[in-house]
C-alpha cells in the first residue's frame, strides 16, 4: 500500500485552518459570510425536542383503551401544565371522580387508543453553537450550521477529555521534560489553559481544576491516573463529553515522557496569548484529535493545511517514534528501506532507519513512527 | 456494469471496502492439464478507503486498489474510471462484486415485546443480516417508558427493526413500542434530509395500527412476523429486508456508493453478512459444523454453523467493542487485568501494561516491534476471542434459526431458550480470521491463541483465512458457489493441522489419555497424554494420519467418557496438537507457578522461537 505509515499530528506555529460549527438538529444560523466572530459569541441555535413522559390513563381511570377519547380534557397539540387535570373520570357521584394530572409543563402530544397511553412532551431546551474560535465566516451551511476561518497557531493533541473551551494559554514550567506540579498552580490559574512539559499527574490536574483553570496540557499521563479523573476505566477513545470540570490534552502518549521539542517552543512562543482548546477525540473513522488553536488574525495569510500523507514519507523527515523501545524519541529519516526486514518480534515488515538528536541510528517498523508535521 | 452467466464466468474482480482499508482480489479460472478448470485468486491490491473527507467518494479507494492488481497481474481492467466487462483476452472482467463495512457497517436498533422472545429473535435477525446491534428495546426490559425513548433518542442508528407479538396475539404492547420510537423521533446517521428506515416484522394484526403511528415520520416497511408463533422463528424475510434498505437507504446515503452500486454485477452486501454467507456455503457443501471468527481493530465478528442438512443453524454475534487496536482497552477492562496477564510469561507491572495497552488504543495502526511485546498483544487477543466467544454462546441459543419448531415443552420450559446450541464436541472446523490472527509471524502463535480462547474439545481441525479474502468470496458465492469454494479452499483457508483435546479435569501429571498414530506418510508414534501437557506432532499439510484415544477414567474425547475414539485427523502448516490441558482449561494462583507453566506451553510448541518453514 502506497501510504502505509501513521500520518502525524498537526503542530505549527502558523497556519490558516477552518472550523465547521454545526448543529445536532436543523436550526438557524445567527451570522453571514465575511462576518468577524468571537470564540463565544452564538453563531446558530436551535431547539432540542423537550423529553417525554408517558402517562397510562386508561389503567390510572380504570377504563378501556378505546374509550380513552371520552375520558380526555386535553387533545393532542394541546398546551398543559404541571398540576393540571388532563383527563377525568364523569361519575354520578362527584367525589367518586378520578382525575389524571400533568406532571410536566409542555404539551399533549400524542393519545393513543390502542394502548391507552398519553405522551406528554416538555419544552423544547435551546442549543446554542459558539464560534469556538476567534475568525471569519467563511461559510453558511444553511439552517445548519458554519464555516469559520482563522490563522495562528495549531497545535494537535494525541488524546484528550472533556470539551471545547477558552482562555489565557501559560506555560509554567521552561523545559520540554519538566512536568507541571501542583506547587506551580496557585490562584492566578483561573480562567487560563496551563501548561507542562512530562507527565501530568493526578494531582497536578486536580490541582488546576480547583485553581479555576479551564483547560490543562501536559505531555503524558499514566492510565490510573486517567482512569480516577474519569471514574471509570475508557474503554474506546471516543472522548470530549466528559463533565470533569476541565478540558485535558497530552501530546505524547500514556506513561513517563517529555514533550516534543517543537511543541514546547510554540506553547512557549504563544504563553500569554488566548486561545481556544478541545479535548474531543474519536480515533475510528476520520480521526479527531484534541486540539489547542491560538488564532493571531492579524498575521499575514499562512498556508493553508497540507498533509504530507499526500506525498509520502522522505529522507530528512522529522518523525516521533510510536511505539516500543524507542518511543518517544524524536528523529529523522536516514534511509527508506524498501524490503521487507525481520524485527524482533519475528515479523517481516518495512521498515525504516531513524537518526535520533544524539547521532545513534535505528531500525525501526514503519508503522510504528509518525511524522512531525509543518 | 452488465453481469454475464455464471458458465461464461472467467475472470471475477472483487473488492471489500473496511473502515480502513479497501482490498481488491482478482480471481481467475484456470485450466490444469488432464483435469477440470478451477478458480484461483491470482493477485491482490489495497489502498485507503476515501469514505472521509477529503475525497469523500468510495470509488477512489476501489480504483486506486484495482489499480495496484493491474500492475501486479498485467491484466487491464479500467478504461479511466469504468470497469471493462466482460473479460477478452488479457483485458477487463467478467463480474465486478463488492462488500462493505466502510463507515461503521450497518448499526441497527431492534425492538420486540418481551426480552427473551421477540426481542432476542430480532436481534438474531439483524445479526444474521450482517449489522451491529446498538440496543435492544424491550417492554420488559426494566427501563422506564421515558427512559426508553430517551435512549432511542441517543442513539442514530441506520435503521430500526421493530417485532413482537406473534400473529393473532398481543397489539398493544407492539404499539407501545412504536410509539416510543414515534416520540422518540430518531435521526439517522448519515443524510439528515430523509426519514429513518423502520421495518415492522410483528403481529400481523397491529400493521394498520403501526402504520398509523409511524407512517409520517418514518420510512415504514411491513414485513412478515419474525416470530409468528411462539415455537417458530421466520427471520428470513426480515433479513432480506434490512439488505434492500441497507442498499437503497445507508448505502445510498454513504459518499460515492450510488456510482459504486452501479459498477457492481450482484447487490453490495455488507462484510459479515458475506462472511457468513461463504462460511455458510462451506458448512453445507462439506457437511461439517464450523466456527468462525474475524478479529478487527474495533469489532471481533463470531459465525457458527452447527447441525446437518436442513437441520443445519446458523449464528452470528458481534462483539462491538472486542478488538485489538481501536478497543484493546475495552479489552482489558471487560476481561481484567488478571485474565490478561495469566497468559504473559514474564514478570510484568500493572502500571506498565495499561500504559501500553492505551498508547495501542490511541495509535492503533502500531505494532509490535519487540518479542515482548507481541506476546502481550497475543494474550490481549485470546481475552478478546475468549470474551466474543462467550457472547455468542448466549444468543446462540434456543430456537434454531427459520422455520424450525421446537417442541411446546421447550416453549414452557424457558431454561430451552438458555441451552446453547454450540457444542464444542462436535465441532468439525475452527477458521480464524483477522490481522492478529492472520498476520502472527508464526502460524503456531495462531494456532495457540485459537485453542487457547475457544478450548476445542475431541477432534476439532483449524485454519487461517491467508489474506483476509472471506467477504470477497461470500458475495462470490451468491453469484458462482463453485469458483467461490474453488478459492476458499486452494488460496484463502490455511489449514493449520488439527487439535485432539480430551474434555475432563485432573491433576497435573495425571495420565489423561493413551494414543496412537499411524499412516502412509507419517512415522507411526504412540505415547500417553499428561495433565496439563500440550504437545506438538509433525503432520504436514495435505498428509492424513489414522489416529486412536484412548481416554482414561471419565475424560471424553468424541467418543463418550472412558471411550476410545479411533479417526482421521488432518495435516497443516502446523501440525497436530495433543491438548492435555483439560477443559476448562485452568491456572495455578500461585504466580511463578502459573508463569512457569505458560512457558512450558511455550516451548512445546516452539511458540516464539526459531522461525518455522511455512
């Protein structure tokens, strides 16, 4: 197969790269093309459908289901409140009447006279989709959603929790290995993305959630750790609805590692500067990494996003190695070996030759390094 | 593309088009000198499936992966962007044929009125017809109404299957549960404009109603009742059902498939619904019973067929979150970290090992570089088999598939419904499929994980699919069932020998069994069998050897406890394994005890060592 390699996560100091804010459902869409929007400023709502409660009246009135009609105060469409009769018993004697109530503010929206059953739905709950970014409309997909543009500075997580947030970026540590502690995060936390360089502890991320930090970075994390953030133990990366008070990005991977040089140098570079991140991560199908952008809309135009899965690994590339004994480590590409080789675990596959920082060479499985992209 | 008859039928192009990957095989008939013409699967291409942005059009992915089996095989087969057909000479095809799991596959919601009946039928139904089941929704299934329709909100499924009541019996509770899905209104996941494909195949005397309910807001098909009466199930209609609409509604919805559907000589259908079918085709057309399983990334995929003829049933689950890249975590949370770890045969720490099993989930196209690590992976994937494995045990059960009755007690007595219809006794063949299954550098890894996970008992064969090719070969075999199991059995199945495994328990060092091996071609050889012993004799692939048991004591090799079985066994890339282990097979407490022996079973089997000539 002609691109049988990890394609790399994103990290760059400038770029031009495009946002689609859509909506869950159909709705309306608040801003036009060529507007300027502001990370949270409402960009398209809608209304979710209010939940439903079901309500048995044939079995609360002791009547039959296809008689269900005579017994009704309420038709269908009809609005009603909590603590209103909807449907009644008609008794000769008056205090022998059986009354069925709402529970729920909303409406009456369906009587059926098969299964005795009233549907009772509550009003619909707004959605409100924030720009999530600070740029420009570039598209309206209508009654959907849309397209915003902005340039700066991008820089892709390998995985992450929680949900799309905003504020200050400060990196709080000046080397790429040393890991953000809790003694390093006081009150001036609050409302700011802050920054490490090793492995995030538990502690670490607890410590910043309570200092008000709405978003933390860190390079590694061990999986326990993870683990007690969340309560549970994930199972699939599908991540980004978590409600754990705080968005988490790593940038390496699980377990004791530093954060790659480049990395560090941008956070460091855009340390002061807002920025909009997001823990959301679903590896399957169409991969979504968890991302931090640092939009700087006065910079002139940047390239826009060209992966270099489109043409192919070269000598000279800057790579990450992915997976055991060497990983971590960062290097290039020596040479392209194209037959297969026998690996340690007995395998014949491609593989390639890394050059790491300190001079020593390796030989490595293709798959198992990813390139570090422009 | 216009299709030819199947007599005219040369040369085939097929492609499966996965999440991931899209694979194109080309088969051809081929003429040997004094013998009749066979199908053979000559060359193969693959190239990323362009279902996502930014081609957004599954055909690239085709084109690009039938274009490498051009250059490979020298053959012409596109004219730009059309597929030739039929085949003249070294150009074009006779018949273009494709499967699909591109996008997730096809994920169902079913529904039916009591858990147990209707609703465990349905969902057979929807698993037979190749879909993942997201939930089964239930009258009796403990949720409330509105958390019913709260759940059926949530989900986006590609469509609904809903069933319950048999003829004549009950109407509302089947309405109830069309009105939940009614209230509910959920959306598809692919194309918001049209409306969610709804099949109804429950009491025949609720349609009207049913369709009163849902007729406005859904895209309804009515077909026949899954469970017509209680002792009979009629799951074919509704299968055939949910295909159409697969095609028509998901399909059609997915980038690129309305050109796709057009290029292809037989209806697209999805992976492992051909899986299935080719392991169906073979089950029949050898009169074996056979178990298969496909291990992917995200999804572990088991099929069964047990029984004979027209008594013959077949089982299909889907293990959603068993896989070895995508879900590997989901793996170690649902199996424990011990069950995982009892097969390692190295000191390792628990830190350590969901360190690394999360960095797989999170890079999931890595793989192992070192010995250790393939080991870890190889324990990871018997859990996974183990845990799908067991899966199917519970809905391969009770009634046995269309239009076979059971008998009123078996009705009244609800505990039927509980017995598992797979036996491993009988069990003739063992396939395996799946990239940890087919891509382990030693075919005896295979083997292992395969005996290991699914504790053959008596006489069991076993085989590899070679390149993953199941798929191509059962929408083959809707078309051509000769050049599909012409394929299957000379380039997709590798036969890894056979395993004779008594059924029993002892203690260590117990002689369990006496046997004896004799043929042709093989070096007669005759031993007793250990407890906790497994061995390896060479076989070799084509060769078969005659082979008597003699079981000790209440031990049972196929024969009955005690009893002597005397049979054939096969050959393979393996050989022939003696499974002392017992059944179920068990693990000391003691840690160093428990790793002593795991090595022990590695070095009888040369499981890690010098490379073997395959």
């Amino acid at each position: 197969m002609a691109h049988a390699y990890t394609p790399g996560l994103r990290i760059t100091a400038h770029t031009q790269l495009r946002k689609e804010r859509r909506l869950p459902l159909k709705g309306e869409v608040l801003v036009a093309v060529g507007d300027r929007v502001h990370r949270d400023q409402v960009v398209a709502r809608t209304d979710l459908p209010g939940d439903v409660v079901t309500v048995n009246v044939v079995n609360r009135l002791g009547i039959s289901a296809d008689d269900i009609g005579q017994y009704m105060l309420k038709k269908e469409g009809d609005p009603v409140a909590a603590g209103e009769p909807i449907a009644e018993t008609r008794p000769w004697i008056k205090w022998l009447k059986t009354v069925v109530e709402s529970g729920i503010d909303g409406t009456l929206e369906n009587i059926s006279s098969i299964t005795g059953q009233v549907i009772l739905r509550k009003p619909p709950a707004p959605v409100e989709m924030p720009a999530y970014i600070d740029g420009t409309v570039v598209g309206v997909i209508p009654g959907e959603g849309v397209v915003v543009e902005t340039a700066g500075a991008f820089v892709q997580g390998i995985f992450g929790v929680g949900g799309e947030n905003w504020g200050t970026l400060d990196l709080r540590v000046s080397d790429p290995s040393q890991p953000l502690t809790p003694a390093l995060l006081g009150s001036d936390c609050e409302g700011k993305i802050v920054g490490g360089g090793g492995r995030l502890s538990y502690e670490a991320i607890l410590a910043a959630r309570d200092m008000g930090a709405v978003g933390i970075i860190g390079a590694g994390i061990h999986d326990r750790d993870l683990c007690e953030l969340l309560g549970y133990d994930l199972g699939v990366a599908i991540t980004g609805t978590e409600e754990i008070g705080i968005t988490l990005i790593i940038t390496e991977g699980f377990g004791e590692i530093a954060m790659a040089r480049k990395t560090f140098s941008i956070l460091e570079r855009f340390s002061g500067r807002e920025a909009s991140l997001s823990g959301a991560t679903q590896i399957r199908a169409g991969v979504l990494r968890p991302e931090l952008i640092v939009p700087d809309l006065d910079a002139p135009e940047a390239k826009s996003e060209a992966h270099s899965s489109v043409s192919g690994m070269q000598v000279g590339d800057v790579l990450r190695v992915i997976r055991a004994p060497h990983f971590g480590r960062i290097g290039q590409i020596a040479e392209l070996n194209t037959e297969l080789r026998k690996v340690e675990s007995g395998a014949h596959v491609r593989v390639l030759e890394v050059k790491f920082e300190d001079g020593s060479r390796v030989v490595v499985p293709r798959a198992n390094v990813e390139l570090i992209e422009e | 593309m216009t299709t030819v008859p199947t007599d005219r039928l040369n040369v085939v192009i097929a492609t499966d088009c996965g999440s991931t990957t899209t694979k194109a095989i080309l088969i051809e008939r081929q003429q040997y000198e004094d013998g009749p013409s066979v199908y053979r699967q000559t060359y193969r291409g693959e190239a990323p499936t362009t279902v996502e942005a930014p081609f957004e059009d599954v055909t690239r992915g085709v084109l690009n992966a039938i274009q490498e089996v051009e250059e490979l095989s020298g053959r012409t087969i596109l004219d730009g962007e059309t597929i030739i057909s039929p085949a003249d000479g070294d150009r074009g095809v006779d018949i273009y044929i494709s499967t699909s799991s591109a996008g997730g596959g096809l994920q169902m919601m079913v529904a039916g009125v009591v858990q147990a009946m209707t609703g465990e039928s349905a969902q057979r139904c929807a698993l037979g017809a190749g879909a993942i089941v997201m939930d089964v929704v239930a009258s009796n299934d403990g949720r409330l109404p509105h958390q019913k329709i709260e759940r059926i909100r949530q989900l986006r499924p590609d469509m609904v299957l809903l069933s319950g009541g048999t003829d004549g019996g009950t109407v509302s509770h089947v309405v109830e549960l069309a009105e939940f899905v009614a209230a509910a209104d959920p959306k598809p996941r692919f194309g918001s404009g049209f409306q969610l494909p709804v099949i109804y195949a429950g009491n025949k005397d609720a349609r009207s109603a049913i369709e009163e309910v849902l007729d406005d807001k859904n895209a309804l098909t009515v077909t026949e009742n899954l469970r017509p009466v209680l002792e009979q199930e009629n799951l074919g209609p509704a299968r055939h059902v949910i295909h159409d609409l697969f095609l028509e509604h998901v399909m059609a919805q997915a980038p690129g498939y309305r050109k796709l559907m057009g290029w292809t000589g037989a209806p697209i259908m999805p992976t492992p619904a051909a899986v299935g079918q080719i392991m169906q085709t073979i089950a029949r057309r050898q009169g074996i019973s056979v178990v298969g399983v496909d291990i992917g990334g995200a999804t572990t995929d088991v099929f069964s067929v047990f029984g004979k003829g027209s008594d013959a049933v077949f089982n299909r689950t889907v293990s959603a979150n068993l896989g070895m890249s995508y879900s590997i975590s989901n793996v170690l949370s649902e199996a424990g970290l011990d069950n995982v770890l009892r097969w390692v045969p190295f000191d390792m720490e628990e830190a350590d090992l969901r360190n690394r099993i999360k960095n797989k989930m999170i890079r999931p196209t890595t793989i192992p570089h070192m010995l250790e690590e393939l080991q870890i992976e190889h324990a990871v994937s018997r859990e996974a088999l183990r845990l799908a494995f067991l899966q199917h045990h519970e809905l391969a059960v009770g009634l046995k598939g269309v239009q076979i009755e059971r008998t009123l007690s078996d009705v009244f007595d609800q505990s039927g419904s509980d017995e598992t219809l797979i036996d491993m006794m009988e069990l003739d063949l063992l396939v395996g499929s799946g990239g940890v299954l087919s891509h382990a550098p030693r075919r005896v890894q295979t083997t292992a994980m395969l005996v290991d996970a699914f504790q053959p008992q008596g006489v069991t064969r076993l085989a590899v699919d070679s390149i993953f090719m199941m798929p191509h070969l059962g929408v083959l075999s809707s078309v051509d069932e000769r050049a599909a199991t012409d394929v299957f059995e000379r380039d997709c199945i590798i036969y890894l020998g056979t395993c004779v495994a008594p059924a029993g328990t002892g203690r260590a060092g117990d002689i369990i069994a006496s046997w004896h091996l004799s043929g042709d071609k093989v070096e007669r050889r005759s031993g007793s069998l250990t407890m906790c012993d497994i061995e390896l004799l060479p076989l070799s692939e084509g060769a078969t050897a005659q082979l008597s048991v003699k079981p000790e004591g209440s031990w049972d090799v196929g024969a009955g406890p005690g009893q002597e079985l005397t049979t054939t066994v096969h050959g393979g890339v393996v050989g022939l394994i003696l499974d002392g282990r017992g059944r179920p097979l068990s693990f000391p407490d003691d840690t160093a005890q428990r790793r002593s022996l795991v090595d022990s079973w590695i070095r009888a089997l040369s499981m890690y060592g010098e490379p073997q000539a395959i």
